[in-house]
C-alpha cells in the first residue's frame, strides 16, 4: 500500500443475522471496491467492556477510502443504498460510527 493519504472509518456493530449480513457484504463490497475503498480490518469480537453503543458489539472494522467525498458518495450510492435496505437493515440490530479521520496510510 502506498503512503498516500487515505479517508477511514471505525464502526462497531451489533449483527444478528450472520447470514443476512454475509448477502450484505457480498452485495456491498464490490460497490465500495469500485470506489477504490476496502475493509483495512474486520474483526468479531467477544466482549465490549466499556462503550456508548446501545448494544455490545460482535463485530468492528475499519473502512478505508481515499478520500472523504468518495466515502460519503459511497454511502449515497443508489447500488449500496438497495443493498443495505436488502440485507443489512434485518441482520444488523445496532452500529455506531466510533471515529472516522484522513491520514497517511501506514
């Protein structure tokens, strides 16, 4: 990966619906690659010791994009938009938007 800076997004979530969030992902991921963005990390977790978020979280990632106006498109994007009303509204019970900051990819 190059040093060029890079927009990210740290969000944590409550899935429910393994399987529903799976179709999910499967219908969103080539949209966000298209835009030249990627999962920087995914992880499920066990436990959420101290949080702000209604529900503990099972999972956590970070989104890169390469910039901010590319992930606010993608958030807008008609094509993600019909996916997320598919698939993610039943599966995921709650997320939060923990950070989101521009920097210099490691």
């Amino acid at each position: 990966m190059s040093n060029e800076p890079r927009h990210e997004i740290l969000i944590g979530m409550r899935v429910d619906d393994e399987d529903g969030y799976a179709q999910y992902r499967a219908g969103m991921t080539p949209i966000l690659e298209s835009m030249g963005g990627f999962f920087r990390y995914d992880m499920r977790v066990s436990e959420l010791l101290k949080g702000e978020a209604p529900d503990p979280f099972n999972r956590l990632f970070l989104m890169s994009f390469p910039d901010q106006a590319t992930s606010e498109r993608f958030f807008a994007d008609p094509g993600y938009l019909q996916v997320r009303e598919t698939h993610f509204d039943g599966a995921v019970r709650s997320y939060a938007l923990i950070a989101q900051f521009s920097h210099a990819a490691p």
